[in-house]
C-alpha cells in the first residue's frame, strides 16, 4: 500500500486568460546501448517514462494541475510522484504547451483550454507503490517509440521539439545544466 496520496480536486487549481494551467514533466534515463554497430560502445541510450491515459489508447507523461498552493517546478515533481511513481531532477523547463482538455471542463475553464509547462526530469527513484498505479501502468521507451505511442499531437511536439532538441544539446555539452537557462 503507499503512503503517499494523490491530490484531487479544483479548489486550488491555477487559471490565467480562460485556460487551466497544468505542469508536468517529461521523465528520463539513461540505458546502456548494446548496438554492436554503433561507433561508440559505451553510449548511453536515453529513455523516456510514458504512462497510459485514463481516458482512452495511447500514452502520456505526467502532467496535471499546478494549484495555488505551489511552485511550477513543485507542481510537476508532485503529479511525477502522483502519476508515474518517481523522482528525481528537475533539469530544465522545456517549453509551454496549449491543448484543449475533453474532460477537465469547469466553471473557470468552460472550453477546456489548458497550458502545460512541461520539464525535463532526471529519474533517481523509481518508486514500488504510488498513489496512482492502481489506474496506471508505466512504460520505459525511446524517443521515437514515445512519439509514435503518444496519445494527443502536443504530446508528440513536447517529446520532439521540446525534449528532443533539449537533450541533443544538454548531452552534447556534457549534461551540465546551465543556471542562467532556468
């Protein structure tokens, strides 16, 4: 049984301009590349932690409501917890992302309109039981299986503009975050 419990309703929850604000997080590791043709044996191969959607096929990260009560960053590491059952590190904010949600309509938000901010988080921990794995199954995979998997096209564009064009120059330069880029 976990100890830790999931958050839930919309008393706290965020809005600006007609739009729920959500944060999440696109959690990752590094496996090792056993491809025998590859120029480097010792490369490392970067994965990313999907999860199933609730509410239909196909996969997601971890994302939900950022609430009055915390910090963006705050936010995204709790629904990592929450969601997907890990920690870690956040490395960078990846970007801001707009979608229309089709079952987090309310009084606030009657179109449904969400902005997810959404970082990079460096998996430390997975956990063994989290708040929501009953509903939830999680999914080690590489990038490109993550973007062909992906439930919505934001999904999509976060894990490859966002995420991918990150992590091509955070690895190049040695997985260094720099501190004037937060």
């Amino acid at each position: 049984m976990c100890d830790l419990v999931a958050r839930t309703g919309r008393h706290q929850q965020r809005y600006e301009h007609g739009r729920r604000l959500v944060a999440g997080c696109i959690p990752f590791r590094y496996k090792d590349n056993n491809d025998e043709t590859s120029d480097d044996g010792h490369k490392k191969l970067v994965e990313v932690l999907m999860i199933n959607s609730q509410s239909g096929p196909g996969l997601l990260f971890p994302k939900g409501g950022w609430e009055n009560d915390e910090t963006v960053e705050e936010a995204a590491a709790r629904e990592a917890i929450e969601e997907a059952g890990v920690r870690g590190d956040l490395v960078q904010l990846l970007g801001f992302y707009d979608f229309k949600s089709k079952t987090h309509q309310d009084e606030f938000c009657p179109e449904g309109m969400c902005r997810a901010a959404v970082f990079a988080l460096r998996v430390k921990e997975e956990l063994a039981s989290w708040p929501e794995q009953s509903t939830r199954q999680r999914s080690w995979l590489t990038l490109s299986e993550a973007v062909e998997r992906s439930r919505y096209p934001w999904v999509q564009e976060a894990l490859t503009t966002g995420f991918s064009t990150w992590h091509e120059n955070w690895s190049d330069g040695g997985g260094h975050v720099d501190p004037s880029s937060r």
